[in-house]
C-alpha cells in the first residue's frame, strides 16, 4: 500500500489524478491524506470524486474515502475492464480531466473502450476540449493506441453541461522523441462564444492582431449554439511540423475582452521565443504517457510547479529515471528511461 500526502507539490486534484491513473496501470493499492490541502475548498469537490468514481468503474476497485469534501481516501484496483463507459460530472467541472484520470489505464486494456463524458469541457485550470483534440490526443496515436474524440456540445463554466464521447483502441505505448518543433506550417486564433456579445470575440482577436501580428484570415469567429449557458474561450492553435500546440484563455464576467487575449498572446509568444516542441501544459501530460512507455524525450519550457509534482507522483509507481538537463535559461530537455 503506497502512502501519499496530498498537501505535497502544488497541493491540488493533480496529484490525486496521476496517482488514480498509476495505480489502476501498476495495480497498486494507496492511500492518500491531506487531499488538495493547498486548495481553498479542501478534499474531494465533485469533479474529483467524478474521477474516484470512474477509477473505480475502469479498474473495478475497492475505495474507501469516496465522498464528496473528504480529505482521505484508500483505493485498491483489481484490474482493468474495457468498456462502455458513461461519467458525468453534474456540475460545470471539467469532464476532460475525468478522461484523462482513467485514459491511461484504458489505452493498456485487454479491449476496445468507449466513453461519454458530460460536465465542462472549456474550464479555466483544466486541459478545454480543443487541447485534448488538437494537442494531446495526436501525441497519444503516434505512441501506438488509437484514440478518437468527438465533442457533442460545449460547457463553460458556471453552467457546464457539455458533452464529449471518446473511442479507444488499446496498443502498447511506444516511446517518442520530441525534440525539434520544425516550422510552423499554420497559425489559427478562434474566439469562440456562446449567449455573450459578437464584439467580445472580435475585440479578443483584434488584440491578438496586434500582440502577435496574426494576418485576419489567420482569425476565425465561432459561435457556439448549443451551450447550455453563456461563456467564451480564445484558443491559438500553433501547428508546427512535428508538432501541434494550443493555448487558452477564457473569458470571465469582469474581464476585459483584451485583457484575456493578452494572457494567451503571451503565453504563446513565449513558447514561439523558447523555440521548443512542447508548453508547459503539453508537458505535464506528456511527462506520464513517456513514463508508461519507459523512453522518450522531448525539449521544453522550465518545469513548472505541476510537471515537479507529476514526477514526485511517479516515484510511487514507477521505476523510471527521469532526467530534466538546461539547455538555455528558458528550455529544458527531459528524458524519460527505464530504471
């Protein structure tokens, strides 16, 4: 029984997320105190136990703890089931982190999955819909599985209610180096909306014209019918040769529509400057499918809080060496090997 303190790291639901998905993958058992001890609203909010529950449900375990506001909780996995899977969140928390809690375990799995997931699929703090498809989701077919999403309606945060169904084809996880980002072959700027003004997607995309000198057929406006409530996210697509990134800012009642193009402006002039393959979101998530597949590299920005928790999450599970060497000030090269 591996023993965690969730209060560790960044003190928030990632950790209890990667232990779930290593636990259910390795078959072991833990026990977890002080779950998101760092957080103003400690232990388990619906969306955590959302993704307890489903653990559960794909590794056909023994929990104890699972509760909504507990702060401990004991889980003992006794094998993967493939499946047809429904979890919903029922409240505006992310769903897509749902689907990567227990996507791990299902890409191992003795059969095909597939998945509906409801809740928030375009959530500040949380991997949007258009991340898992453009970003995540082709890193994950190119190591060997076959994984399709397909979004049946958005939910933004407050009123959630969106809608996604994901189809896994199980493979080995083979190893990837990435470590050159290539030209970029196509830039994409979409403000999306839904039940708020047309002028706060046309200001946000004026503002990343200027920031980062994007042409106007490299801005698209998409408004979004079928929300279940208002909201508004910007997403910068960057498709480069080897690679594809996305960043995203959503738009909040107090906000100026500027104001949230400037935070996603930056964010990608700054992985534009660095050079590298790989952003500090991309990295996390990379980080646990390299140490599945026991290899691989890839260069990217300084580690963040969140990557240094993943890795001192895996020291749990898995016998990997993980280096992190300075190239420069601002790229880091990380290798993953097997102990």
């Amino acid at each position: 029984m591996v023993r965690i303190d969730g209060s560790k790291g960044e003190g928030g639901g990632q950790v209890l997320r990667t232990s779930l998905a290593l636990s259910l993958v390795t078959g072991t058992p833990f026990q977890m105190v002080n779950i998101r001890a760092g957080r103003s609203k400690p232990g388990l909010l619906r969306q955590h136990l959302t993704a307890v529950k489903a653990a559960a449900a794909v590794g056909n375990a023994e929990v104890e703890g699972a509760e909504l506001h507990s702060k401990e909780l004991t889980f003992r996995p006794r094998g993967i089931v493939p499946g047809d899977y429904h979890f919903a969140v029922g409240t505006a928390g992310s769903a897509t982190l749902v689907l990567q809690t227990v996507l791990p375990a299902l890409l191992s799995a003795s059969g095909p999955s597939t998945l509906e997931l409801e809740g928030g699929t375009h959530n500040p703090a949380a991997p949007p819909f258009g991340f898992l498809e453009k970003a995540y989701l082709p890193l994950v077919r190119r190591m060997g599985p076959s994984v399709e999403a397909t979004l049946e309606r958005p939910g933004f945060f407050p009123a959630g209610g969106g809608k996604f169904s994901v189809l896994v084809q199980p493979a080995p996880l083979k190893p990837l180096h990435l470590l050159e980002r290539g030209k970029v072959v196509r830039r994409q700027a979409t403000a999306m909306f839904a039940q708020v003004p047309f002028d706060v997607a046309k200001r946000e995309l004026e503002t990343v014209g200027r920031k980062l000198g994007w042409l106007a057929e490299e801005r698209w406006v998409e408004e979004l019918k079928r929300s279940p409530g208002p909201g508004n996210a910007l997403t910068l697509e960057i498709e480069s040769e080897h690679v594809t990134e996305v960043f995203t800012a959503f738009g909040e009642r107090g906000v100026r529509a500027e104001d949230v193009a400037e935070a996603a402006a930056e964010e990608a002039r700054v992985y534009l400057e660095a050079g590298v393959p790989v952003g500090h979101h991309l990295c996390d998530q990379l980080l646990l499918l390299l140490a599945l597949a026991r290899g691989g590299s890839f260069r990217t920005l300084p580690l963040d809080g969140h990557a240094q928790t993943q890795l001192e999450t895996f020291a749990h599970f898995l016998d990997v060496k993980i280096s992190v060497a300075e190239v420069s000030p601002q790229v880091r090269e990380v290798e993953v090997r097997g102990a």
